[in-house]
C-alpha cells in the first residue's frame, strides 16, 4: 500500500488544508494569526512574508516527513505542524531578544557601578 503512494508527493503539503473539525481548524487559524503575524511584521517588506511563508511550508513539509516515517500506515490532516514551526520560530525570537535585553542591561550596571569610582578591577574590565 505504501509503495502504491511514492509519485504522489503532493500529500506531503495537501494535507495542510484538511481538518479534523471547527474547533482544530479555528485554533490553527487563531494561533496563525496571533503567531504569524508578529514574525512577519518583525521583517522588512515583502521579504518578512517570504521568510514566514517559507517557515510555515518548510514546518508543514518537514512534519509530513517525520510522521510519515515514524507512521506510515496512519493519515494526516492539519496545518499543525506549521503552526508548531511558527510557535518555536517565536519563541527563539523572544528567547534572542531577552537574553539582548539582559546582556544591555548587565553592561549598563557595571558601567554605572564603573562609574561611580570603583577601583575593582573584577568589575571595571571595559
């Protein structure tokens, strides 16, 4: 049965469209646009909504993948995968910009510790 599917290649990104029910469809949906758009508004222009669009397709493909080889005999359906590529996208973004957020403000004590006289050189490296 599975060697009967190999030429049709065009499931590993069709399945994207079906859904099981209402509530799965509206919570892809939801979670697209509270987590999308963000990511794609944090780009400049038309190129922010390629490297999103690529994003999702690349989640939506790469999850097809892995559930077709972990199980092959089972059906796919949901953009699932594509909103999980979207979430972790997200949160290495907000995980990149706190870890910014707490170096700058590392720095900008020490520099105020560094300015207020100190002589410790532990503290006053800059």
């Amino acid at each position: 049965m599975i060697h009967s599917r190999r030429k049709e290649a065009w499931r590993f990104v069709s399945y994207m469209f079906l859904h099981g029910s209402y509530e799965h469809i509206t919570f892809n949906c939801l979670m697209q646009l509270l987590v999308g758009i963000p990511i794609e508004m944090s780009q400049l222009g038309w190129i922010g909504s390629l490297r999103v669009a690529t994003l999702y397709l690349s989640g939506v493909l790469l999850g097809a993948l892995g559930a077709s080889i972990s199980e092959p005999n089972k059906y796919m359906l949901g953009a699932s995968a594509g909103v999980y590529a979207l979430i972790a996208a997200h949160l290495g973004t907000l995980l990149t910009f706190t870890y910014l957020i707490m170096v700058s403000l590392l720095q900008t004590l020490v520099q105020d510790y560094c300015k207020l006289g100190s002589t410790s050189l532990l503290y006053c490296l800059y």
